[in-house]
C-alpha cells in the first residue's frame, strides 16, 4: 500500500517508518526543507533508540522516502496520516493551524478516494473541522479517521511496532478493515484494536495523558508532604504499588512532569472543559502541583544555602524530561536552570544527548561539561534532574574530590540516601526521611 504521512517529528518519522518496515511503501513529507534534506541523508532530526537503523534499512530498499513535494506524495497515496504538531497557544488551548494547513493541502491535492487518518493530538471535534476542511478543497470521496498515537518518546519504536491497543475512531465499516489491516503485523500478539467513534477517539488521547499526570501529581503531592510528617516516600511508594488496583507506573515522585506531550495536552483539556462549560477541577489541581513541583528543588538549594546563592556554582546532571530522549519542551531542568541563572548561580551541565538542544536554548549562559564528572569541579551543588543509567553508580569519592561543597540534590531519587551520606554529602531526594 502505499501511504503519506504529514510531518517528519517525532510521530509521523516513528509511523511512516514502522510502517515502511513491515512492507508499505510511504512517503514521509514535511514543510521543513532542511529535515528533509536531513533525512534523505539518513541523520535523524532526534535522538530515538533504534530509529535510525529502521530509517536507514528502509530507506535502502526504497521503502521509504523523505519528501516536501506534498502534491505528489498525497496524489499517489491510499492512506494519509497528519502527524503534524499541535502547540499550545497563547490561551492554553491547542493550536490547530498545522493541522488544518495540512487538512487544506489534502484537500487540494487528492487525487482519489482516500482515507485520512488524524495521528496528532487533536481537541475533540477537530475531526470534523478537517472533514469540512478537505471537503471544502476536494471532489473525491474520503473518510477521516481518529487515531491516537501513544508512544513514549525514548521507546517509540518499541511502543509502534509493539503497541498495547490502537484506538481507531470511525463509523465507517470499510475504513474499520483498512485501519485493521495496516495495524495487523503490530498486534499479532493479540493486543487489542479498539473501534469506536472519532469524538471518543480524539477525548481517549487526552484522557490517557490527563490520567497518567494525575498520578505523577499525586505522589508528588504525597511525597511532599511525607517530607513535612517525617516519612519515607520510597516506602509509601512500595505500600502503594504492591496494591495491584493502584498498579506500579508513573508513581515515582520527582522534579515534576515535563515533555512535548502531558503540559500542552493538560491545557488543551481543560481548555476544552471550559468551552463546554464543566471545568475539570482534578485536571486542575494536577497542573498546579506540577507547577509548583518543578521549583521544588531550587527551593531546597536555596534554603540550604540561607538564599545566598550569588557566585555559587551547581552542577547539572541530566536534561531531556526523561531519560532516552534529547526533547528538552518544558522539561523541569529548565526551570531549575532558569531559577540558578536569575539567583547568579554559575551554572554546568551535562546530559549524554541533550546538550546541543541546551545550547540552543541558554546559549552562552551555561557552561558545558564534557563528562558527567567534568561539570563537578568547583561545584557547590550537584542537581540530578533526569535519571539517565549513567548516573545510577557513580564514583561518590571522585564526586566529593571534585566539589567545592559537597551537596548533592537528587530530584529523581536515584541514590541510595545512607551511602551518599557515609561519603560525607549532604542529600536531599524528594519526599526522604
Ligand atoms: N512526541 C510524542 O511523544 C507524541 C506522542 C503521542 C502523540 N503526539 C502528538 O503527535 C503530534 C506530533 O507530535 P511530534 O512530537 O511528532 O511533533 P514535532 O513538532 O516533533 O513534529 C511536527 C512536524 O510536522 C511538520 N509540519 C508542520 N506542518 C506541516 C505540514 N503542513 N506538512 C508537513 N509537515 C508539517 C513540522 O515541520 C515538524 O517537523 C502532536 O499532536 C503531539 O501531541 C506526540
């Protein structure tokens, strides 16, 4: 079959290129001539375990192919996915002009019946807007499909090729065995397809998401207050799990969640709440304990320091929001950097793949280090801000030779408390004894 898909990010690069692999032929189209050009040459505009051996096998059998001729590669297309971006605006909600300009180019280069499938993350309704859309620009027959991506950005092959469920959002029968028939080779294993409606498909995406951040808001929330009551998280955290109604996932407390998909997906929620007049006070809550959850730790650095934090330099360990990853949207190291920088912190990093995104961001603001260890020298604070393995066993007696004061603040739990104190450091976790 042969297949298009709109936008080369994270998503549509990730489907376009699953689906080349198990024997379609898919033309991969973005707006952005650079990527493009890129991608043709096999280097990949992000860092994603995996991806670029798929990209680059199917790209040598001509399976796949990078492209911005769009008229083209929608013109000879049966399926076409829009896997376009969906930024937050300035109001919260979801900001659909990506979207529509790509239902608008559909609309003007169909050539065929065609089925067109809405992979990015879209408000409920938008389906029907870009049904109006094509409909607007175009003579020839077509159905749009609502189905939701949930990979997880540093296992997105993984999460493709092996999903849990695939949510297909159509009333239309035929469209149905299409959609089943794409996504048979991923779900072999006897994982569900799950078929409903377009409005519910698009509300499932952004259930999921609001869901998964009311759990990391909840321990969170508790992990704060064990603090308060001198209790131990780690071991509420194993009351909890072991319970397997609660289940074991996204329990970790932490700096906070980050990423290109939960903050934007929260607003565009409540957003949509909103408008239909029923705002959602959990979904509420959520963010606003993430908000403050990512000052959490400045706050403990400060406080260490009585607020004289002018002239002191702290180490950064880890940037992305989550490890595997070089996506930096709103990960909580940059409110932490941010916090630094305006108290006059001096201010070294690391991250194994997140420091040219970093550098776009603080420019010369901060400082690089080569190696994990290489940003300690001189440091008055180590911050742990993403639990990359790297930094699972380090050499704690080479971290304290190398610090100017020995504290370390780990906003990922990572370190075993007793050991790091037998070294001689001060450390502080989140929601320890
Ligand atoms: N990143 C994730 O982990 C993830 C997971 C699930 C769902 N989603 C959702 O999937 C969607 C895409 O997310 P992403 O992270 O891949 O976005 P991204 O910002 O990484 O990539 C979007 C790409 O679309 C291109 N583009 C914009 N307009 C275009 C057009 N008219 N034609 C062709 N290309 C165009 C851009 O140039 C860009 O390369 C979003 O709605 C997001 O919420 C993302």
């Amino acid at each position: 079959m042969e297949i298009c898909v709109l936008g080369t990010g994270y998503v549509g690069l990730v489907t376009g290129t699953c689906f080349s692999e198990s024997g379609h032929f898919v033309h991969c189209v973005d707006i952005d001539t650079v990527k493009v050009k890129e991608l043709n040459a096999g280097k990949l505009p992000f860092y994603e375990p995996g991806l670029d051996e798929l990209v680059a096998r199917n790209l040598n059998q001509k399976r796949l192919t990078f492209t911005t001729d769009s008229p083209s590669a929608i013109g000879q297309s049966k399926i076409i996915f829009i896997a376009v971006g969906t930024p937050q605006d300035s109001h919260g909600n979801a900001d659909l002009k990506y979207v529509f300009q790509a239902a608008k180019t559909i609309g003007e280069y169909l050539t065929d019946a065609t089925t067109i499938v809405i992979k990015s993350t879209v408000p409920v309704g938008t389906h029907q807007k870009v049904t109006d859309l094509i409909r607007k620009h175009s003579k020839h027959p077509f159905e749009v499909v609502s189905n939701p991506e949930f990979l997880k950005e540093g296992n997105a092959v993984e999460d493709f090729l092996k999903p849990e469920r695939v949510v297909i959002g159509t009333q239309n029968a035929k469209t149905v065995e299409l959609m089943k028939e794409l996504y048979e080779p991923f779900v072999r294993s006897g994982n569900p397809i799950i078929v409903t409606d377009n409005t519910s498909a698009e509300l499932a995406k952004y259930a999921c998401n609001a869901f998964l951040a009311t759990k990391i808001s909840f321990i969170n929330e508790m992990a704060n207050l064990a603090e308060k009551v001198g209790a131990n998280i780690s071991d509420i955290r194993k009351a909890m799990t072991t319970d397997s109604r609660i289940g074991t996932k996204f329990l970790y407390p932490g700096t906070g969640y980050g990423g290109s998909c939960f903050p934007k997906d929260i607003q565009a929620l409540m957003a949509t709440a909103k408008h239909h007049d029923y705002p959602l006070k959990i979904v509420e809550a959520v963010e606003t304990v993430n908000q403050e959850q990512k000052e959490i730790l400045f706050q403990k650095a400060h406080r260490y320091f009585k607020g004289h934090l002018q002239g002191k330099c702290a180490a950064i360990w880890g940037l992305s929001f989550k490890p595997n990853t070089d996506d930096l949207r709103q990960a909580p190291s940059i409110s932490v950097i941010r916090k630094l920088l305006d108290h006059g912190v001096k201010t070294t990093v690391y991250d194994p793949v997140a420091m040219l995104n970093a550098s776009a961001i603080f420019e010369d603001r901060i400082q690089f280090g080569k190696t994990s260890y290489d940003c300690l020298k001189n440091a008055d604070m180590l911050f742990v801000l993403t639990e990359w393995n790297e930094f699972r066993k380090p050499d704690f007696q080479k971290i304290k030779s190398l610090m100017k004061t020995p504290v370390i603040l780990d906003g990922r739990n990572i370190f075993n408390p007793s050991q790091v104190v037998q070294f001689g450091f001060y450390y502080e976790g989140i929601g320890l004894k």
